[in-house]
C-alpha cells in the first residue's frame, strides 16, 4: 500500500489530534503517503483533501478537537453522495483510509468498504459505547471534565444544602454518567440502561436527610431524562431546593488527558500496520491493555453495555 487517507467524522473528541498524527507518523515510518480529509465525510464528497507530511501534525498531540474538521454528512447517507466519495479517493490513488469516529462514522465507514475501499477504523467519541473496545478516545477526558463540574457542584451544593442536578452526555449510553457518578460519589446515578422511578429518586432524597445527608449530587445521562424536569418535579414533591446544570459541551472540548493521548497512539499505530500488512474492514478495539482487531461489521450497531459492578458498586457506595 502507498498511499492512504485519514479522516476525522461525526461528534468531535478530545485525542483525535493525537491520533492523526499517530497516523501520519506511523505511516511515513512504512513509506507510506498519507492525505488528510477535511471535514468528515462532507470533505470527502467535496473532494477537500491535501497531503500531510510530519511537520503537519506538529504541536497538535495536546489540543482537543481535530485540526481537520468534523461533520456529519446527511449526503453521505446515500449511496450517491458514497459513491461521489470513494470515487474521489480512487480518482487520488488512496488505497486505504482511517476513520476516527463514533458508530455513525464507523457505520459509514463499512458502507465505503463495501464500495471497495480498504478501511481500518478508530473508536473515537467521548460516550464509550463502541461495541468491541473496553475504551473510545476522548472518553476520558470527558469523564474527567465531568468529574471537575461534580467536584465543584459539590462545594456550592454542601454550602446551601441543596439537591444538586448534574446531566452529562452520552447519547443513549450511560458511561459518562455512572463513571464520572462513581468517581465523584454521587448519591444517585440516573443512565438510560437501568428503568427508574422519578418518585422513587424522591424516597430515596427525602430517607437521605432523615439519615443526616446534608446535600445530595445527582448525576443524570442525558439519555435517561432531562435534569431539568426531573430537577422541577423534585423541589415540587419534596420541598428540597434543586439547581440543575446541564454540562453539554464543555465535556467534548479540553486537552486529552495521558490515558487518551495514549489510546489514540496505539490504536492508530495499529491501524497503519494493519492496513500496511493488507488487513482492513476492521476497527483497531482496546481490550484487557491489548489492542485488538475486531471486524468492523461486528463493531457497529450494536450497543455496549455499562457494567453492571460499576453500577452496583456506585449504589453500595451511595449510602
Ligand atoms: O456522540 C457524542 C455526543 O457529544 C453525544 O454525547 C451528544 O448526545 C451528541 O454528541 C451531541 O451532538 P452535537 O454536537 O451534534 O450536538
């Protein structure tokens, strides 16, 4: 293989920088040209592409976001706007292509596979819901973000002694949630995987106090119920004083932390090699401190699951 492509697609993350420049540098170390695809699949329909050599990628392994842009591409649901794509990579001589993304772009990814481009994926989201990766880049990071908003909710929240409302991200997936939850001790996690009753969050509030908890932290996923209604129906059940804040973004944005810069390092270098030894359809996974390929058919559409220890142990410790 001599020449391949890397491209950064749908939400952005913190690591996908350091990733592209794992690429580009691990490329170039086999002799092999590398491209880069501005703004996600919408670039590649575009046909905006340009040549990255080293000094491209410099200064980029500390910053959040991706110097190449991001998008999700309604055009690249049909088969037109993929086949305008791949045509465009093969117009270039692009042999091979890595996508850095979430399940959109991963599904998007195995679609241009199946146009006969070679293609090796990278998790990239911060929700962590990639099916095949015990770890998606950015997903640290986020938790750590979200853990920070926890740390300092937790002083003001003590100080009133309020019940105080946290909803982070994730889409339809609860890692953020209970992992930011557990770390930062929160006496109720909320994630769309566990049913829950909004008047039995009021029991449990109201026993709190009756057992001398001064304040309470609740961490909501933003696909288990909005913090701010649940935050309403609380104060109007209970009579507790509730104050609600919605994270949203801040939790995409930010340096990457170490475990982040690393993950994205590893898995990108092994998705160079792979590509290079003429292995692809698959997504480079992180399982038990070893990278793995896992085949990308396998990776997409379907739903990792929080786990259940970590869950059960966030109600242990909330008593
Ligand atoms: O998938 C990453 C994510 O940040 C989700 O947690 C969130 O639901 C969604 O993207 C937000 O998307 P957008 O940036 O398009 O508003």
């Amino acid at each position: 293989m001599k020449k391949i492509a890397v491209i950064t697609s749908g939400g952005d993350c913190p690591g996908m920088n350091a990733a592209i420049r794992a690429v580009v540098r691990v490329a170039l170390t086999c002799g092999v040209e590398v491209w880069g695809i501005r703004n996600g699949y919408a670039g590649m329909i575009d046909d905006d592409m340009a040549k990255l050599d080293s000094r491209s990628v410099g200064d980029i392994i500390q910053k959040g976001g991706t110097f190449l842009g991001t998008a999700r591409s309604e055009e690249f649901k049909t088969l037109k706007g993929q086949q305008k794509a791949a045509d465009n990579l093969q117009a270039h001589g692009i042999e091979g292509l890595v996508v850095i993304g979430g399940d959109g772009s991963l599904t998007g990814a195995k679609q241009l596979s199946e146009l006969g481009i070679k293609i090796v994926g990278l998790p990239g989201t911060i929700d962590n819901d990639i099916w095949g990766t015990d770890y998606t880049i950015g997903f640290d990071t986020a938790v750590n973000t979200a853990l920070d908003a926890i740390n300092k909710l937790r002083d003001t929240a003590s100080a009133h002694g309020r019940v105080m409302l946290v909803e982070v991200m994730g889409r339809a997936c609860g890692w953020i949630a209970l992992t930011a939850g557990l770390a930062g001790g929160a006496e109720i996690i909320l994630v769309p995987e566990q049913p829950f009753s909004s008047d039995d969050v009021c029991k449990k509030l109201v026993e709190s106090r009756s057992k001398g908890k001064k304040y309470s932290i609740i961490v909501v996923a933003e696909g288990a119920s909005s913090a701010i209604d649940l935050g309403k129906y609380i104060s109007a059940k209970t009579g507790l004083e509730t104050r609600v804040s919605v994270i949203g973004h801040i939790q995409r944005g930010g340096a990457p932390t170490v475990a982040d810069r690393l993950l994205a390092s590893r898995l990108a270098e092994r998705a160079v090699r792979a590509l290079v030894d003429g292995r692809s359809d698959i997504m480079i996974g992180y399982q038990s401190n070893q990278c793995v390929e896992v085949p990308i058919a396998d990776a997409v559409g379907k739903k990792k699951d929080i786990d259940p220890e970590l869950y059960r142990l966030a109600d242990v410790l909330s008593q």
